[in-house]
C-alpha cells in the first residue's frame, strides 16, 4: 500500500468537501477538494525518496489552510447580477 494514502487530511477549508492528495506525473504533489476543487501550492520533488516528504507538506499546507486555488469563490464572481 502506498503510504502517501495513509497521511490524514482535514475536510475542505472552504466546503467541507473531503480531501485528496494528488501526485502530478511524478513531478509534484498536491492537496484538492474533490468537491470544491481547492488547491494547495504544488510541491515538487525529484526522486521517490522525495515523493513522501512532498505529499505530508502538501496535507500539511492543506490542514492549516494554505490555499492557492479556491475555485467556489470564483463560481460567486462568475454569476451574472
């Protein structure tokens, strides 16, 4: 089992939508809503020794709610008055 699935996220900072850690093509990781689709920064690693390290930052990031992408607040400025 790959340990990346056994590193414990809060609910989504904005929805309360769940968590997932995402691996972009083995270059970084991140932290989404599966909901929301929030975003944590992207943290890039270089070999697999890094890959672990780079997934507990991401939830580490996401659980105290460091977010770059907050994709439901830009649904809210999208609608037309």
């Amino acid at each position: 089992m790959d340990p990346i699935n056994e590193i414990e996220l809060e609910d989504c900072p904005v929805c309360r939508g769940a968590g997932y850690i995402e691996d972009e093509q083995g270059w970084c990781m991140y932290a989404c809503c599966l909901n929301c689709g929030t975003e944590t920064a992207h943290v890039s690693y270089k070999t697999p020794e890094e890959r672990l390290e780079a997934a507990r930052q991401a939830a580490y990031l996401w659980n105290i709610g460091i977010l770059v992408v907050v994709r439901e607040v830009e649904r809210v400025f999208d609608r037309k008055a």
